[in-house]
C-alpha cells in the first residue's frame, strides 16, 4: 500500500509553518493558470468597445494580475518571495460565456515553484474586471479558477486533465 500524501505546510505537530526550500535543486519553473468572469452579454460587448466608464478593462486587469503574481508572498502567509523572471496575463473575450477567459503563465529560476503565482495572478485580474464593470453588472460570476500545469522541480511535470 502506498504512504498517504503528507501536507507540506505543517510540521509534526500539526502547526504551520513555511517549507525549508534550502535543500532543492534550482530548477526552471513554470506554472499556467485559469479562470473566467461570466457577465452579461451587453456587458462583455460594452468591455470590448472600450467603453467602460472606468477605462480599458482588459488592460488593467491584465496589469492587476501581473503586479499580483510579484506579491502573492505577501497575500499568502507561507508563500515564499520569489525572483520572477516571467509573467505574462492574457485575457480574452469569449461570447459563449459570455464574458471573459484569464489565463497567466509565470516562470522562474529557482528552488521552489510558481504554481501560487499563478493562481494569485488570475484571481486578482478576474477580481480587477469585477471591480470594473460591477457598476453595470453586480451578477458576474468568477469561476473556474484553476491550475492548468506545472513543471520544474522535485516533482516534475503535471498537467490538468
């Protein structure tokens, strides 16, 4: 039988505690997230059309996310600080939601991975379109955030069904 899977943020007595990274290798790590803001159809044509009373939507949502995946150590109480070499947001619109798809990769060098980043990237952009067009419809629904893969490190690559 197979040892259970152990929670990694909780020492033997069952407290939290931030993992000892100094003894991993400094490997390339890549992390890809997901995640959507369903809205109303006039609502997603009103973001298109740059026609927002707060401004470009899409980019500052885009921007929100970028600026969050360089804080998520600061959001999230055992997150390590990391040098991120990369991060990028895409954010596109998706009339079958209706609304709009979030996606952020983030990558770096280093010796723990970036999958928090990622998350905290998509959640704060999601949020950030929700902020911005709230005025028009308080009903958008954020959903579906999730991680899409990983790869670096001890663990290696996975990647979502």
């Amino acid at each position: 039988m197979s040892e259970r899977p152990t929670l990694t943020h909780l020492d033997a007595s069952g407290a939290a505690n931030m993992v000892d990274v100094a003894d991993k290798a400094i490997t390339d790590r890549v992390a890809v997230a997901e995640g959507e803001v369903r809205m109303e159809a006039a609502t997603l044509e009103l973001i298109v059309s740059g026609n927002a009373k707060k401004g470009d939507v899409i980019g500052t949502a885009r921007l929100a996310g970028i600026m969050a995946a360089k804080r998520t150590h600061e959001l999230i109480p055992l997150c390590h600080a990391l040098l991120l070499s990369k991060v990028a947001v895409e954010i596109e619109p998706d009339a079958a939601l209706p609304g709009l798809r979030v996606r952020a990769t983030v990558r770096t060098s280093g010796q723990t991975g970036v999958e928090m980043e990622a998350l905290t990237a998509v959640s704060v952009a999601c949020l950030t379109v929700y902020d911005m067009a709230k005025a028009v419809d308080r009903g958008m629904r954020i959903e579906a955030i999730r991680l899409l893969e990983k790869s670096g490190g001890r663990s290696g690559h996975w990647q979502a069904d």
